[in-house]
C-alpha cells in the first residue's frame, strides 16, 4: 500500500514519518500515520475496510460520515466544542471519503489526540464515564432519520441467525473442527429459548452503535473523560440492550474476552454497577421502563451471540475475525461463553442494580 498516494488523494501534503500498525481491531488493517505538515506533526489514521466483513465500502462510509457529521452539528448546536469528541474523516478534492487502490479500499481520519483506548478498564470512574459515553450516543443519535441509514452487515445482532449460522456451520464442516466443538454447540442448543429470549421481547429499535466494545471508546489520557466513540461501521437501528450488553461483556469481566483459563472469567458486579450508574445518567431520561428492564439480559444475550460467532468462525476456518494463533477463536468462543454462563446465574441481582439506580 503506497501511504504517499494515499495522503495526496486526501489533500495531506506533508512528508509521511512513521507508519505504525494498531493490533487492538479484530476486522479492519488500522495505521497510525505521523506526517511533517505546516512546520508541525500531524496525527491519522488509516484504515484498511475489511472487504469480507463490509461488502460495500462506498456506501458504508455514506452511513459513518452522515453518522459524525450529524454528531458534530448537535456539539455545535449545543455550543459544545466537537474537537475529540467526534471523528473527523478526510475527503478527496471530488469529495470522495475512500481511497481505492485496485485492491482495497482505504479510508483516512484524524487521530484523536492526547487519547487512549482500553481492553479492560480497571476502575470504576473509567466503567462509570464509559456507561455514560454510551448512554450519551444513544442520546445524541435519538433523533437520527433511520432512512439514511443503510444495513452494512445484514442481521447484525439477529440471534437467532447467528445460532442457524452457527448450526449450518457445523453441518458444513469444511475443515473437520465440529467434532471438537462439539459439546460447545449442544450448550447452544440447551439453551436456545433463553438466549432468544431479548428477540422475543418486542422492544423499540434506536440508533445505537452496535460494537460498543471497550476499546472502540477513547478516553482523555490524563483525565479519563470519554472522548469519541470509534470504529461506527455498525451504526444501525438495533436495541438499547445491543450496546449495554456488549460494552458490558467487554469491559465488566474480570479478565480479557480471550482468556483461556475459562474458570477465572466471571462478570464483575462492582464494574458493572459503576458501569450502569453511568449510563443511566443519561439514558435514564429517554429509556422506556421495558428498555430499562431488558439491559442485564443484554448482556446474556450478546455474550452468548458472540461466543456463537466466534464459534462459527472457528468451523469456517477463521474467515472473519483476525486471530493471533490457530485455536484462537475456539478459545474466544469458549471464553465467551464461561461468561455468559456466570452472567447467568449472576441475573437477579444485575436486574436488581439496575433497578436500584434507575429509582
Ligand atoms: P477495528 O474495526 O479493526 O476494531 P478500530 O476502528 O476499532 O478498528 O480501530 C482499531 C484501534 O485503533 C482502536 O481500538 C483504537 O485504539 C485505535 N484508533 C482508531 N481510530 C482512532 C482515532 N481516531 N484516534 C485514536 N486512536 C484510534
Ligand atoms: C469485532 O471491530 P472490533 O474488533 O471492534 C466485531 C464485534 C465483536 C468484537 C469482539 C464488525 O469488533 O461485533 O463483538 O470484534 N465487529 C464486527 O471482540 O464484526
Ligand atoms: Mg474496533
């Protein structure tokens, strides 16, 4: 990939400096790009689109530029200052926002400075201002026409997809691994009705993020206040439930989503209470009594989704998410789903907390 076309294409002149790839994403190729411009360094990234996972760049960078550009008025609309609080994408002189290279579409932002992404905060002042960050996108998208929105990955969060996916899969077998996960699958199929059970609940669909995952939020590296949310490919009509549950299964659990000594991972109620004070805070004033009720199944659910995706991958032959070593998705899978098993039992008193904070 020639970095130099690149910058040209989106108007950036100066001398490129150093290239570093971010290893943090599961789907997207993302660079972290120093260029001498105007007498000073300047901070991008770049992004290479997955093109197995987003099958139409084009029309996904329509949706994530509607989507910050619509951020950035409602700051300014409030006269709040937009700068790191939303991202900024470049465009070409034709006003194009992806860069083809033949092979790969590329797409050009600026890096948020002075910021910092975690895998797994650590306290409760991060879970609590991270709770508020998401609460405060649900709020800030309430009023976006759904109509520009296109789907970029169809049946995103549709859980019982994901669990069919996952079954044709293993009856599929390409490369003969069912029979290793195996007893992972009957798990699924034991407990079908529960992990459909936020599908069946009739609850109104919002904007909502939909891969609200801990390290797709930046956070101010000296104060902890929550910058920009990140990585918006997925932005789409989706549940409240959707973005609570993900951020929570990332950033609640003790350990880290690839844990392999399954029987240390467990949700952390402390986290998740600062987590839930901080996104009641602001979308406790917007949220239905029935929303607010779904959100500690949410996180069950989106667990158990992503154990089964993670699975699936595993069969298929790791085709979709990027993995550091061969069993690393089988290992994700079964990680996921230790969580998602203690989150279970863990329910009454999450239904409790939230509850208690919502009063
Ligand atoms: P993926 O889709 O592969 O998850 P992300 O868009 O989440 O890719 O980017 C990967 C990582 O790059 C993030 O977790 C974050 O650490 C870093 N990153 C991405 N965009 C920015 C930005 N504008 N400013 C600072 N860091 C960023
Ligand atoms: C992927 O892109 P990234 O790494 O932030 C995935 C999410 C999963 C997550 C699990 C578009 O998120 O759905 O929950 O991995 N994103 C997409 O870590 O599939
Ligand atoms: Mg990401």
């Amino acid at each position: 990939m020639n970095f130099i076309k690149l910058c040209r294409f989106f108007g950036i002149d100066g001398d490129v400096g150093e290239i570093k790839k971010l290893n943090n994403g599961h789907i997207n190729a993302t660079y972290k790009l120093t260029v001498e411009e105007n007498g000073g360094e300047q901070l991008y990234i770049v992004q290479r689109i997955n093109k197995y996972v987003f099958k139409d760049p084009k029309v996904l960078m329509k949706n994530v530029t509607s989507v910050t550009e619509f951020i950035k008025e409602k700051y300014l609309s409030m006269s709040v200052d937009p700068d790191r609080k939303v991202l900024e994408f470049l465009k070409s002189e034709n006003g194009e926002s992806c860069y083809y290279d033949d092979d790969n579409y590329y797409r050009c932002y600026k890096f948020v400075d002075r910021s910092v992404t975690y895998e797994l905060p650590d306290s409760n002042e991060l879970l609590e201002n991270l709770g508020y960050a998401i609460g405060n996108f649900h709020y800030m998208l309430s009023d976006f026409n759904t109509k520009q929105l296109n789907e970029t990955i169809p049946d995103f969060h549709n859980t019982e997809k994901r669990l069919s996916d996952l079954y044709a899969a293993v009856e599929k077998d390409p490369f003969g691994r069912a029979q290793k996960a195996m007893d992972d699958v009957l798990k699924f199929r034991k407990n079908e009705s529960e992990i459909l059970k936020l599908s069946s609940l009739d609850l109104p669909s919002r904007v909502v993020h939909n891969d609200p995952k801990c390290n797709n939020v930046l956070f101010d590296e000296q104060s902890n206040e929550i910058l920009a949310l990140i990585d918006l490919d997925t932005v789409m009509p989706g549940l409240a439930a959707h973005d609570f549950g993900d951020a929570v299964r990332s950033a609640c659990n003790s350990c880290k989503e690839d844990e392999k000594d399954y029987s240390l991972v467990s949700l952390d109620l402390d986290k998740f209470k600062a987590f839930t004070k901080g996104y009641i805070k602001k979308a406790g004033n917007f949220l239905s009594e029935k929303e607010k009720n779904s959100l500690a199944l949410g996180v069950y659910t989106l667990a158990c989704e992503l154990s089964a995706r993670f699975l699936t991958d595993y069969i298929l032959g790791d085709v979709y998410f990027t993995k550091d070593y061969g069993m690393h998705n089988l290992v994700r899978a079964r990680s996921q789903l230790a969580f998602a098993e203690d989150v279970y039992k863990k329910l009454p008193e999450m239904n409790r907390i939230v509850s208690e904070i919502c009063m």
